[in-house]
C-alpha cells in the first residue's frame, strides 16, 4: 500500500569471531506512489553511529571504510565487514531515501553484532597424584554463542595438539602454556594461559623514603589468568596487603625491612623481595625544615646570582645528638645520589659556598651561562644515621643575554644586542642571524651589534659566538620590531562591472605589528559599515554605488585607503518571494505568496509551481498568489518570474510546506497468516502527516512502543503477546488512532497442569473428576491414559468416575495437543481406598477334625488400606485371636462351632463365618425340660436330649416306668400334659464313636387352672375408624382385671382394669397384640396374645430417586416408592402421556439411561381400599463427552475417481450441529462442510489423509476420532 514502508533484516543478532567476515542482510519495501508521484530510490546506506543526528554512511567511516562493502539489487542490500575488530560491535542498521519530501527510512531496531575472540577457561576436576601437575579440563570460549560448524585447535607450548573439539582434558603443569583457535583464524588465537612469571616489583618515590611520607609499593608480573598479588613484610607470616599496589601511609621508621610480593594464579606462583629504607624524622625542640628565599631567578648571561637558604633539624634523635657533617647544592644525580655542584666539572671555579654550619647557607654562582639553567636543591646530612633532609621543589634559575632596550622594539628605534663572555684567553665574538648563510659577511665582529634605526625586516632571530684558542659557545636572541599599519591595499571581486543583484567582496590588507584591526566607510556616513578584513554586499542596488575607505589600526598607528565601487543597472532583479502567513502553513488556512521586484522598474509577474508543466496555464500573473484553502497536495517549491523589456529573472524556489494532522493511520502485520509461537512479527503503522508522525503502539491500552518509526518487532513472539493491538500516529497538529485488530498467536500447548477432585483421600464409591487443562491456541484436545490405555479423548479434558471402585486404582497421566504440538503430564497416582471386600476363609487341614489334632483358620480381604483381622467364636464376646490366621493346638469338641473372621480397616468392615465341626464320641448325655416350675395339667412341655458329640449322635428318650422307648428322637413333646405322664426320663445319645447314657429328670404334673380367654368384637375384619371391643373372662371370680399391648413396657399405666377394652374410633396405630391379666385369691395369670389388625387405604406414596444428583446419559439410575399401610400394596410406575405400565414392585430400575429417558414418572400404590399416586421428574444430562461417531462409505478399498461419503452422526436429542475438517488444515478457514455427510463425488489422491467431525448442541462442542482415507 501507499504507506508500507519498512526494512527487514535476516537476522537481529550475530555473534562472529574477531578477523573473520561477517554479512548482514536485509530487504526493504516502500510505497511506489505517494501522492500521486512515482517512488524512486535516491540512496542507501548501512551506519552504526550519528554525527550531527546523521546517519554516518560506513564506506565514509575511517575505522572501517577499506573493510566494508555494500551489495544491494532491487529491494534488497548486504553488507560485508571483513577482517573484523573488536570495536566493530555495534547495532547496524539499513537507511535508504527517496525522492519524495521526508521519503527517508531507517530499519529500526538494527542487527546487533557482537565481534568476540577467545579465552580459554580451565577447570579442575581432582588433582594429580604427582605434584606438581594438575589434571585439567580447559574450555575453548567466547563471550557470545558462535555458530555450531566452527571446529578448534589446541595449541600447547605453541605446539598443535588437538583439533575439532571445543574442550580438551591434559595435565597442565606450572610450566606449561595453552590456547586454542578457530580452524581458518589460527592468527587470532585466544591468549595463552600460563603461570606467573617472576614479577617486577617498584617504589614510588624512588629516592629516600621521609617518616611522614607516604610510598607506594608496585607489583606486576605477565600472568594469564591474571595473577593474584600478595604482599609480606621479611619475619611477618601475616599478609601485609593484596593488590598490586601495597600503600604505606604515614610511613615510620618501623616499616623499614624487606618486602616480598607473591604473583599467584591457579597454574603456580613466584615472587620478588624489594627493600625499603625510611628515613625518620626526629621529634624534639626543632622539626626538619628547609626554606629558600626565592624560587625562582632570572639572571643575564655572565653575571653572578646567589640563591640562600635556612633549615631547621632536632638537637636530639634517639638519644644522639645531632651535628651536621655535610651541606652542599646539587642539579642532578650520580649513580642515584645528589652531586655536590662543588665536584661537578661544569660548574669548576664558579661555585662558592657560605654556610654557618647550623641554619643558613647560600650559594654562589658566577658567570653565568646557558646550560646554568636548571632546578637547584639544597641537600643537609647529619652524623643521625637517618638525618639526611632535600629541599624539595628547589630554586629555579633560568639564564638570559642581555637587550637594550628591554621593552618592545619600535620600528626607527635604536637596539643593541651584547654577547658576553668569561674566557681566558679572551673570546672573539661574532654576531649572526638566522637564516643567513653564515659563510657570508657576518653583522659584526665586535661584542655589540647596534641597530640606530632598526626596522620591521629586521625582526628574526639573532646569535653570537663566542669563541677562543680553547673552544666556541654560542647565544640566541630573538628580535620581534612593533611598526604601524603600513598603507592598506584595497581590492574588489569580482574585478570587473559590478551588476545590480549580484553580490560583491570588498578586501582590506595591510602590513603591521602587532596585526591591524580593520574598519570599513562609506563616503558621506558617519557609522561604519563593516569591521574585518573583507565587507561582502549581497544583492547590490544602484544607492551601494560611491566611496569605500579602509581604514587599517593597531596601538602603534593607523592608515586608509580608498576605492570606487559603480553598480551597473540590468534587467529586472532576482525577485524575492514572500510568504503570508510566515509562520507554518496549516491545512485549510489561507496563504499568500508575493512576489516583489525593483520598486523602481515596471515589471510583469508570473507564478509556477516546480515540475509542473510551464507551458500549461500558469498558476497567477499577479504579484500575489493566494490560496484560499490550501491543502496538503499544494505542498510544493513555487516561484516567481519578473519580465520587462530589458529582460526575465526567476526567484529562489521557496518550499511550502503545508502542516496537517495525521490521517487515519494503515497497519500491517508481517507475516500475514498464522502467527505461531516463536517466530518474528513485525507490526508496521504508517499515517501521512507533516511534520512525520510519531507512532505509539498499544497493546490492550498498555504502551508498548512510542517512537519516530512506525514499526515494532516481536523477535520472538509468545503466547502472553496475543492481545488486541492498535496505534497512534501523532504530531503537534493532533492525533488518530488506528482501528484495533487481535494478533492471536498459536502455540503448542504448555503449562500442563492436572487435578484431582476431590483432592484429599478417595474412598471406593465416591465421584472423583479428573481435570486437565493446559494453556494452548488452537484449544488442545485432550487424551486420558490409565497405565498407557487410552481411556477418554476429546475437547474437554474432564474424565469423570462416578462411582470409582478398587480396579481404578492405577497410575494415570493425561495427553494435551493440538496441531502445533502436544505434551504429557507427569505420571500420578490414584489410590482408591476401599473397605474389605468380602473375605475368603479356609480350614487347614481340609478333611475331618479329629479331636486332639491341630487346626488353622485363614481369613484373607482385598482391602485398602490393608485390614485388620479379628478372630470370634459365635456367642462368645472376646475375640479368639487376632490376625489372618487362627490356630487351635490339640483340638476338643467344644472348639466346635461357628467362627467368623471380621476384617476391617478405617473405610468399613466385613465379616464371614466358618463353621468348625470336630469329631467326638457323645459325652456330657443329658435331658432337660422345657418348664423349670410347676408343671400344670394341659400345659405343654418338651423333653430335650442333649450330648456333646460328632459326628451327630442319634439319641432314644426312655421313661423309667412304663413303655421303656417312647421317643426315637432328640426331643419329645407332650402338647397337653397329663398327670399319667408324671415320672423319670432318661436318654441314650450314641453315634459310630461311642454311646452314653444320662441321667434321669423327673416330672410331676399338676392338675391346673384354665387361663383366661379373650374375645374381639365385632369378630370380623377391623376397619380404621370403626369401634372395637375387647372382652377378657375366666372360669373364676376374678378380683381385678387388666389390659395391656405387648411391647409397651407394663410398669406404665395398663390400657384398662375392666373386663372390657374399648376403641370408640380405632386407628391404624393401634394396630398390634393385645393381653388381659386376671388376679385372685388363687394367683395371677395371662391370657394369650390377640391380634388386632387395622385395615386402612395407602397413605401418599413417597418417591425418591438414586442416585440424587445430575442422572447423566447411560448411568444407572432407580426410582423407588414406598406407602404407609400395613395391608398388601400394589406398585405401579408409568411415564406421562404413555398409556402402558413401565414397570411394577416398589422400585424401578434403568439402566443405560438415555436422554429420551427425562420426563415425569408417577407411582399408583393400591389395595382393596384405596388407590393413591406421585409424581417425580427425572432429567437426563447428556454426556458432554461423548464423541461423535463417524463411518466411510463405501467401507472398503477406496479408488481414485469413485464417490465417497462421510457421515458424522449422534444419538442427541435434539440433533447436533456437525462440521466436517481435514487434519493439518487450518480449521479457522472454510470448513469443509456443515452437514452430517460429507460426499466426494470423484475423490482424488489428493484427497487422502485424515478427517474429523465436531458435534456443536447445548451441551458444548465434541470432536471425533479421525478417519482415515487412503485414496488407491
């Protein structure tokens, strides 16, 4: 589009190795028309750095201008920067420029290139067993990554030992040394690394260390890696300092000793001793001092000049007193001591001494001459092995010839130069001046040279020889003569005829010392015109015609001279173009431009526009040219013609530059289609503006980016960047934004995350939720695995037990993917906590227990966690062991009889029973009778006969008088005793073991009473609400009568004490067993129980339904109904609007429930009295998970040309929405259709791969399995 401008780079980071060549590249777009005006490219260029705010084009840049090279064709340019350097790192960027206004465009962000060389780095695993070597890993690294097809080079002590690889493992020791190179830069190879060499070690100051000074010790030894320093002090095992630089402020005598500096790194150590000497300074009556009188002295050459001085020093060190043995002057050193001048050849028999010997001194110096000037330093030495003071800084002496007269020298003026000389015999003197041959005449031959008039050529530098039979020396002076200006000289360019409108250059010059100032007049004006050498008149008018003096100055005179100047009068002038409004020109406003020429001359206007045809109409033949509502497509340069009969002139171009808000800016996105994690993006927003716009991009109204440049870059855009995106183009003229738009980023799924609710324990029968969620685009599909089988696959990640049980008790992990990738989670574990299953018992051994043998019982229970099991023996409370296993030792007939194993854990309990049979002859026989009282006559008695034995004895009643057998059985039963059936009773218990015989019961039979009789009334069925009676009556005259209801405790008040028991208005609660009591003189007795059942209709029935929460699609599920009546009820279930019963009984149970299932249901519950319903409803979830099915017809091989059809199908109630797609094919294209069946009619090879389907209904959206189709 018109405003896609932008640069792209191949690559935004490089990393190459120093020496070696590295290309950048890039590609570049810009709109081919902007405002109706083709685009061309004017230039390009790559840069790193600015100069002025302008880009500094590289083959311009001296630092690497031969080493660069630009390759650009069409919309693309390299750059090639061979021989690299370190400061080569920078950020490079590409700029090219158009030849629209403001068509210029630089690629920003750059291409950041970073120049490394190498470095060996070493590590130590362990260390050697022979010492002094070290076992070594050493690395071959550099501080950014290089690219992978680099192979090395090792070197050790220079030699090649390795190649290819980036690391090395060798024995390293104290002399060795290693590198490594890239393969093709051998020449740039990393430093070597190395143990420290012996070190140098320095003192600052180097002279005599004062007490109070302070001194700097210097260590430094050729080391890589770099060595760490340590200084000792001699006899001293602490260390004194680390660094390379060990200060001692404040030094005392004490710090005097020898001192040791240890170089150490991880490949050895060595070190170097220096000794340090302090001089100290005594404390007593008088401090060490040293005072000059002056600093500083000029003398002539051959004079004398005296330098004095005065010091101070202690009377007392140390208990010495202190005398001064030596004091001398010195200007230099002999073998790093001061040389007293009094011994030095150069100052032999001019040097005196005048010292008192304990304040002053001063010396003498005498024909002085120029190697004299120099630093001279008084130097005081004691009989205190310590007291030796130098002052410091000294006495400057500086050596001069002497000048006549000695201010500045005035042209016309006298001068004398005099050269002197101490000689013996006495010197000839000859005088020169520089640059003169001096094989030519000399100036003069006597020690003055005189100048009576001297003038400004005399200026130059001037010497003297002095010289005898013995030797030469020589002397300078330089001659600097001050003069007036001399006559200026005027000139004026151009030389020839000075035309009005051209500019002229008017140039001043004279000859002076010191250099003249310049003023220039006007003839006839006071004011001056210019100052400066050259007076310059641009755009020169007839009235700038006359006389121009220049007037030449400087503190020793002035002088002028005169031109003409004549303005020759042509065709009309340059005329000037003039804009209305002068300030910036804004869309819409109103301008003015004026073309104005010599007010004086009758001219003709004409307005043109640049680069528009100037033979089509021009714009205005007026001197004004006005637009009423200009327009940005009016910028422009316009300008003006003046035309009379002497000729035509043209005006500058002048540059309107009409200023408007931005519109409405255009963005792009690049690339265009998907966005996938981890690619580069570039957002691009260009508006048309002037000024240029700046641009600022949001994401969701957060500022990402404001800037000059419309573009923003995702190096590598991430899942957290999908947002809605906008921007801003603004200038100082107003603002507009862009209209939002989504950048959605895919992404493989991540951050995959799994839980399980509930999370605490889980108990067998509970519902538990598997839930996987991961954070992808394109949402994942999800896949559920119990150890590796596939249990669920779809959009949800749901996997729901309702109703978990111990066999789902396994490792589980769920699957996230979706086209752009796929991820497990990790593996977890479900452990189901379930109570005992139904135990298993078992009997060792097997076969028959023989009394005295030993026995074990076994229970076993799948439990979780694992049970406890406790051993019982029926009807015995205490448990007989505890344990799986049960073991009786020397086994009896009592041990016979029921065990049972009871297992438990925390979630519940179980329980089996075992019964346990052991084999005995009969023991113990015995009879016993049912009565322990009074047996009366007509009651019923029974005789039981009972032994301990096993197998089961077969027993044989006998009565000791009369019929001896009268049972072959364990019991009799006498149903009405009689008083003949009084006597002794006896049995015989045997089996195949043995046969005993018991002892006799006795029976004594009463003659007794009748027990009291009850009667209802009416006799027949009892209805609810009908009135009862109860009558109880016995043979006797009763005192007193009693009711009562079994099972209602009889302390409590009775129901009656009548005869009779009245229900005026029975109700079903009094349904039940009734007794009377009668009591008289002759004892108390019961009655039997009367029944009393109360016959009523079915109240409500209730109705339920289990399980009670959501009943979802092909669960189980029960519907139960119950009705309070005691009579026999009759159930029936029915579905509304179905005339046909759907099941009978109490409960009605479903299974594989299906949405067509939900409706309501009603219960009719029915007896003989009364009919009575209630309604439930029931609504079936549809399973959100279930997938859709798909079928290929037709089912078998499918050839090229033949028709196929897909069908896609549910059982949803109502039907789903399905929608076919092709696996890999961007679903957030055209579907390949919105029908259940989706039909090639001539599939085609191109048309294999795999397909799906998607289910869309209320519920949510469900995927199929793939299909695959093979197309033959």
């Amino acid at each position: 589009g018109q405003n896609d401008w932008g640069v792209t780079y191949t690559s935004t980071h490089i990393c190459a190795l120093k020496g070696s060549t590295v290309v950048i590249h890039c590609t570049y777009r810009y709109p081919s028309r902007v405002n109706n005006h083709d685009t061309t490219v004017d230039e390009t260029l790559w840069f790193s750095k600015l100069n002025n705010n302008e880009p500094v084009d590289l083959r311009t840049d001296s630092e690497c201008a031969s080493r660069v090279q630009y390759h650009c064709d069409k919309n693309d340019c390299s750059l090639r920067i061979t021989d690299l350097r370190e400061r080569d790192s920078a950020e490079y960027k590409f700029r090219f420029t158009t030849n629209r206004p403001g068509g210029k465009y630089t690629g920003s962000p750059g291409v950041t290139l970073t120049v490394t060389d190498l470095q060996v780095k070493v590590n130590y695993p362990s260390r050697c067993k022979i010492d002094p070597c070290v076992w070594a890993k050493l690395s071959c690294h550099s501080m950014c990554r290089l690219p992978d097809h680099h192979s090395y080079i090792w070197y050790k002590n220079g030699e090649i030992i390795q190649k290819n690889t980036d690391s090395l493992l060798d024995y390293f020791y104290d002399k060795d040394s290693f590198s490594c190179a890239v393969r093709g830069y051998e020449h740039y190879p990393a430093p070597s690394v190395y143990a420290p060499k012996l070190p140098s070690v320095s003192v600052s100051p180097s002279a005599e260390i004062v007490e109070g000074s302070s001194v700097n010790l210097t260590c430094s030894s050729d080391a890589n890696p770099a060595a760490n320093y340590t200084w000792y002090k001699e006899n001293e095992d602490s260390p004194k300092a680390s660094g390379q630089i060990f200060i001692i402020t404040d030094v005392r005598p004490e710090h005097s000793g020898n001192y040791s500096c240890e170089a150490q790194n991880r490949r050895g150590r060595h070190n170097s001793t220096l000794h340090l000497t302090v001089v100290a300074v005594v404390q007593g009556q008088k401090a060490w001092g040293l005072t000059y009188n002056s600093t500083h002295i000029c003398a002539l050459k051959v004079s004398t000049v005296d330098m004095h001085c005065t010091y101070t020093y202690p009377p007392w060190m140390d208990g010495v007193l202190i005398e001064v043995r030596k004091t001398f002057w010195f200007t230099k050193l002999s073998n790093k001591k001061p040389l007293d001048l009094t011994e030095d050849s150069e100052y032999a028999g001019r040097v005196q001494y005048h010292c008192d010997g304990s304040s002053e001194c001063t010396l003498t110096l005498t024909d002085l001459r120029h190697i004299d000037s120099a630093e001279y330093k008084f130097r005081l030495i004691t009989n205190y092995s310590k007291g030796k003071l130098t002052g410091s800084p000294g006495v400057t002496l500086t050596v001069t010839v002497l000048v006549t007269p000695s201010g500045d020298i005035m042209e016309g003026s006298s001068v004398n130069l005099t050269c002197s000389s101490d000689a013996n015999p006495a010197a000839n003197y000859t005088w020169y001046k520089e640059n003169v041959n001096p094989d030519l005449q000399p100036l003069s031959k006597e020690p003055q040279l005189v100048f009576s008039s001297i003038q400004s050529s005399d200026s130059g530098e001037y010497y003297c020889t002095a010289e005898n039979q013995l030797g030469k020396n020589t002397s300078e002076y330089i001659i600097d003569v001050k003069y007036a200006p001399k006559l200026p000289s005027v000139s004026v360019s151009p030389s020839a005829e000075i035309v009005e409108g051209s500019s002229v250059t008017l140039t001043c010059s004279s000859d002076a010392n010191p250099a003249a100032n310049y003023t220039w007049y006007k003839e006839n004006e006071d004011s001056p015109k210019a100052s400066g050498q050259i007076f310059t008149i641009t755009d020169v008018r007839p009235e700038h015609s006359g006389n121009y003096s220049c007037e030449a100055q400087n503190r020793r005179g002035r002088h002028n001279s005169t031109l003409h100047l004549n303005v020759v009068q042509d065709a009309p002038i340059v005329p000037s173009v003039l804009v209305t409004p002068s300030g910036d020109i804004m869309e819409g406003s109103s301008v003015n431009l004026t073309c104005s020429g010599d007010a004086n001359i009758s001219v003709n206007y004409t307005w043109y526009k640049k680069n528009v045809n100037q033979d089509l109409q021009p714009l205005s033949k007026e001197p004004q040219l006005v637009v009423n509502s200009i327009q940005s497509s009016d910028s422009g340069e316009y300008y003006c013609t003046t035309e009379n009969q002497l000729g035509k002139s043209t005006s500058e171009y002048i540059f309107i530059d009409v200023k408007y808000a931005p519109k409405i800016p255009s963005v792009s996105v690049s690339p265009s289609g998907e966005i996938v994690e981890g690619t580069s993006v570039t957002l691009t927003c260009s508006s048309d503006a002037n000024p240029a716009a700046n641009y600022t991009w949001y994401k969701e109204n957060q500022t990402l980016f404001h800037g000059s440049e419309g573009i923003y870059n995702f190096t590598s855009i991430s899942s957290e960047d999908r947002a809605m995106y906008f921007c801003k183009s603004e200038n100082q003229y107003g603002q507009i934004n862009s209209s939002s738009f989504l950048i959605d980023v895919l992404y493989a799924p991540k951050i995959l995350s799994v839980s399980v609710s509930p999370s605490g324990e889980i108990v067998e029968g509970s519902s538990v939720n598997l839930t996987c969620s991961s954070d992808a685009n394109p949402a994942a599909n999800y896949t559920w695995y119990k150890e590796n089988q596939t249990l669920f696959h779809g959009s949800e990640g749901i996997y729901n037990f309702m109703s978990i049980s111990s066999e789902d008790r396994a490792m589980y992990y769920c699957k996230s993917e979706n086209q752009y990738g796929q991820i497990n989670s990790s593996s977890f574990f479900i452990n189901v906590l379930y109570a005992p299953k139904l135990p298993s018992v078992s009997v060792s051994p097997s076969g028959e227990i023989v009394e005295g043998s030993s026995v074990n019982l076994t229970c076993s229970s799948d439990a979780n966690p694992a049970a406890n099991y406790t051993w019982y023996k029926e009807n015995e409370d205490s448990p007989k062991a505890s344990g799986q296993i049960l073991t009786i030792t020397d086994v009896r007939p009592e041990h016979s009889g029921n065990y049972y194993c009871d297992v438990q854990n925390r979630i519940g309990r179980n329980r089996i029973t075992i019964h346990l049979t052991v084999e005995d002859a009969p023991t113990s026989s015995s009879v016993s009778v049912s009565t322990s009282g009074e047996i009366e006559e007509g009651s019923s008695v029974t005789l039981t006969c009972s032994s301990d034995a096993n197998p089961e004895a077969n027993y044989t009643l006998y009565k000791s008088t009369g019929p001896k057998v009268i049972s072959g059985g364990r019991q009799l039963v006498l149903k009405s005793i009689k008083s003949s059936d009084s006597g002794e009773y006896y049995c015989i218990a045997e089996n195949e073991l043995g046969k005993k015989t018991s002892g006799t019961t006795s029976i004594n039979v009463k003659h007794a009473r009748r027990m009291p009789s009850v009667s209802v009334s009416p006799s027949g069925e009892i209805i609810q609400g009908s009135s009862v009676t109860l009558t109880c009556s016995d043979d006797k005259p009763a005192a007193n009568y009693t009711w009562y209801k079994n099972n209602v405790n009889p302390e409590l008040q009775p129901l009656s004490k009548e005869p009779q028991f009245v229900f005026s208005s029975i109700q079903s609660s009094d349904s039940g067993e009734y007794y009377c009591t009668t009591e008289s003189r002759m004892g108390k007795r019961a009655s039997e129980y009367i029944f009393i059942d109360v016959k009523y209709a079915p109240k409500l029935p209730s109705v339920s339904v289990s399980p009670s929460g959501e009943i979802v699609e092909g669960s189980s599920v029960t519907l139960t109904c119950s009705s309070d009546v005691y009579t026999a009820v009759k159930y029936t279930w029915y579905k509304e609007n179905e005339d046909s019963p759907k099941a009978s009984g109490q409960t009605f149970t479903i299974t594989d429930v299906r949405p067509e299932h939900s409706g309501n249901y009603y219960c009719e519950a029915q007896n003989r009295r009364r009919l009575h319903s209630a309604t439930l409803h029931l609504t079936v979830v549809k399973d959100a998970y279930k997938m859709p099915f798909v079928s290929v017809s037709p089912s078998g091989e499918i050839i090229e040309g033949s028709s196929v059809t897909l069908t896609c199908s549910s059982d949803d109630k109502p039907e789903s929405n399905y929608t076919w797609y092709k696996k890999n094919v961007n679903p957030d294209l055209q579907p390949l259709s919105t029908e259940p069946h989706f039909v090639f009619s001539s599939i085609q090879s191109s048309d294999s791969g795999e397909y799906y389907c998607t289910a869309v209904d209320q519920m949510g959206k469900r995927l199929s399995e793939n299909i695959s189709i093979d197309v033959k």
